[in-house]
C-alpha cells in the first residue's frame, strides 16, 4: 500500500492535527445521521409509507456506529503501526474525543446564545 509508511513518527501536534479532522468528520456524521433520519422519516410519512420506521431507525443506528467505529478506532489503529510509538493510535482516539466535546460546547454555546427562548409554563400549553 503506497500510502503506508513503515517508518512514520507522529509528533504530538501531528497526532492532534489528526484527532481534530477525526471528530470533524465524526461531528459531521452525527449530523446527517440526526437531521438526515427524521427528514427522510418525515418524507415517507407524507406519502403514506409507515411501515419502515423501525427499519430504518435501525439501519441508520448501524450505519452510525460503524462509520464511528472506522472513524474513531480504525484510522488510529492504522496510524498505531508506528514502530516507535505504540501510544499514536490512543493519542489519536483521544484527541478525537476531546475535539469532539470541544465542537460540541461551542455548537451548544453558539445555540444559546442565538436560539435562546423563554421559558414555557403550563398556561402556555393550554391556549
């Protein structure tokens, strides 16, 4: 394979380079998986087709943990061959991870302060 090199040594801002396009492309699928499911569920339902819920809610489960599982433990499983550093898979994973609730704090901080409603009471709900 041309694109593996036996002799590769990750430095630490490389491997977190790494993690960081990782969680991306992770965050990424979580939201065509969240937005992308009930759109299509949604889409169905207008035409009358009902029977494929569950199906496909379990399909798009499937689908979601094994890209997240290549994502997550496959590249860093290819990049943990280095020979001098057995820790660059786990430096990776771990980046990812910590891209990933980094991304997701900003996504929810950038929400509240954008979408912020008032609170609804139960007088609301009655009218």
């Amino acid at each position: 394979m041309f694109l593996y090199k036996s002799h590769k040594k990750l430095e630490h801002k490389q491997t977190s380079v790494i993690g960081f396009v990782i969680a991306i492309i992770s965050i990424l699928v979580t939201v065509v998986m969240v937005y992308g499911l009930p759109l299509a569920l949604a889409l169905l339902s207008k035409y009358g087709v009902y029977h494929l819920n569950l199906f496909l809610l379990g399909l798009s489960t499937v689908i979601f943990l094994s890209v997240q599982g290549l994502l997550l433990f496959g590249f860093p499983l290819f990049y943990a061959q280095d020979k001098k550093s057995h820790m660059t898979g786990f430096q990776i994973l771990t980046y990812s991870w910590i891209w990933m609730i980094v991304i997701a704090l900003v996504i929810v901080a950038v929400s509240l302060a954008l979408f912020q409603a008032a609170p609804m009471s139960v007088t609301d709900l009655t009218m």
